[in-house]
C-alpha cells in the first residue's frame, strides 16, 4: 500500500500535537481528581455530547467510506474510558498514567509501518524508541509493580492498546472522510452517550446528586479532551501516525509535573531524566521531519 501523501499544514503538526498534549494531561488530571471516577467519566461523556450534538448541525457529513472507522472508533474510545477510569481507581496518577500512554506509540509506529505503508525512517524510528524508552523510565521510576498492582496493570497496558487501536482508526478514517470537523463531530456523538448512559443505569436516580460536587470539573475535563483529541486528529490528516503518536505522548512529561505539584506524587531524579529522555527522543523526531 503506498503513503499517503500529506496535504498543506503540515510543518504546524509537531507544535498542535504538543498542544493536544498538555490539554490531555491536564483532562486526566482532573478525572483523576475526582473521586467518583464514574460519575467524572460520565461527565466527561455528557460534555462530549452536547458540543457534538450541536456541531454536527454546522459541519458536513462525512464520507460514506468513513463511517465504518467512526462506528469502530467510537466503540474503540468508550472501551479505553472504561479502562482509563478502571485503572484510575487501583492506582497512582503517576505511575499508571505513563504506563498506559506509553504503550501507544510503539504499537503505532509497527502497524502503520507494516499495514498502513508509512515507514520512518532510521532517524525517526531511533526518536520514536528514544521516546518510548524515556516513557519506560517515567513508567518505572517508582520500581517494578508488586502483584498486588497487577490488576492496575493490566488495566492501564489495555488503555495503551486501546490508544493504539483508535488511534490508527481515526488516522485512516479522516483521511476518508473528506472532512476533520464532520468526522470528530460524528465520532463523538456516537461515543459521547455511552457513559453517561451506563452510569444512569447503574445509579439510577441517585446519579444527579452524585453529580452535583463535580460538575464543574468533569465538564471542563470534558471540554479540554475535545480540544485536545481535536487537535491531534487535523494533526492525522497531515502527518505521519508513528510521529504523531510519539509526539502525543509526551503528555506524560507534563502528567509527571501535575503528579508532583498537584498530587504531592514524587518526581525525583529518575523522573526528571526519563523526562530529558522523551525531550531529547522529541528532538530527535523534528531533526528526522524538517
């Protein structure tokens, strides 16, 4: 299969990427603060659908050969919030969260180079293994999980395929579409609804007040993680997936910042190298994309 070309745009991609990167650290960060992770996603969820619902009225309809990858997406993104919220509940912010946002790049970087054509280059594979490594270092820098932690684990290795797997839908889904705004608009009122139906139906009546202390919260959460995920998909329909997903994850470096002065969480000098590692794998990236 032959590379997609990259239309006009693209030398902004590593700079919005970085962008969406902050806004999604800063989201998971305000998820994970609240204590009700049920109640938070479902806010997240009712956010995400009352912007859709509104902006599939003022942008066009996709492609027909693009609803397939928006009917998979959404099923893809309401299981990674599953698991997000599962692995918010067993364990620390800063440990997990590294762990299930560094597994994506690297099973990025082989699927779009064995299925979707778009192989790096030496230089941009060595930036991308830079960068996982620095993300193993983030992920690690407490030591090894006990058993005890396995089950969180277990839940954060799965929202890193659960990354993965939207991740390379949504890169080849826009791409079909004709049209950014129109498939993020679709894709979240299909997903939007999914949670916030659960929770109704797990708590009934009792979920608006539950709802009440964290509504400000969990519909910024919300309103943050549309832009962000906004971003990094006009980043998919003009660059490389594998760069694009590296880039992404350096919200992780920003995760660690808000663990040690939000959560009082340990930085330390093994965090602060794994850091300077995922900086220096970023460099190494933008030398291999001019």
């Amino acid at each position: 299969m032959a590379a997609l070309p990259a239309p006009a745009g693209a030398g902004a991609v590593p700079y919005v990427v970085l962008a969406a990167a902050v806004l999604h650290a800063t989201w998971n960060a305000l998820a994970h603060a609240i204590k009700d992770k049920l109640v938070g996603f479902a806010l997240i969820g009712l956010a995400f659908t009352g912007v859709a619902a509104v902006a599939v009225c003022f942008t066009p309809l996709p492609d027909a050969s693009a609803w397939p990858f928006i009917a998979a997406s959404a099923a893809l993104q309401a299981a990674y919030q599953v698991l997000l919220l599962q692995t918010y509940r067993l364990g620390d912010f800063g440990q997990l969260y590294p762990i299930a946002r560094g597994t994506s790049p690297l099973l990025v970087a082989v699927i779009a180079t064995l299925a979707l054509g778009q192989p790096l280059s030496a230089q941009g594979a060595a930036g991308v293994a830079v960068i996982c490594l620095g993300l193993a270092g983030l992920a690690l820098a407490d030591g090894l999980p006990g058993r005890a932690q396995l089950p969180a684990l277990a839940a954060a290795v799965g929202t890193g395929v659960m990354i993965a797997s939207y991740t390379i839908v949504d890169g080849v889904g826009v791409r079909h579409s004709g049209t950014v705004s129109g498939y993020l608009a679709w894709l979240y009122l299909c997903q939007g609804p999914i949670l916030p139906l659960a929770a109704c139906v797990l708590r009934g009546r009792a979920l608006v007040a539950q709802a009440k202390p964290y509504l400000a919260r969990g519909l910024t959460g919300g309103m943050l993680s549309l832009v962000a995920y906004g971003l990094v998909v006009w980043a998919q329909a003009r660059g490389d997936l594998a760069t694009i997903a590296a880039l992404r994850e350096t919200s992780i470096v920003i995760a660690a910042a808000i663990g040690a002065l939000v959560f009082r969480e340990p930085l330390g000098h093994q965090r602060i190298g794994a850091s300077a590692t995922v900086l220096a794998g970023i460099a190494v990236l933008e030398l291999a994309h001019p």
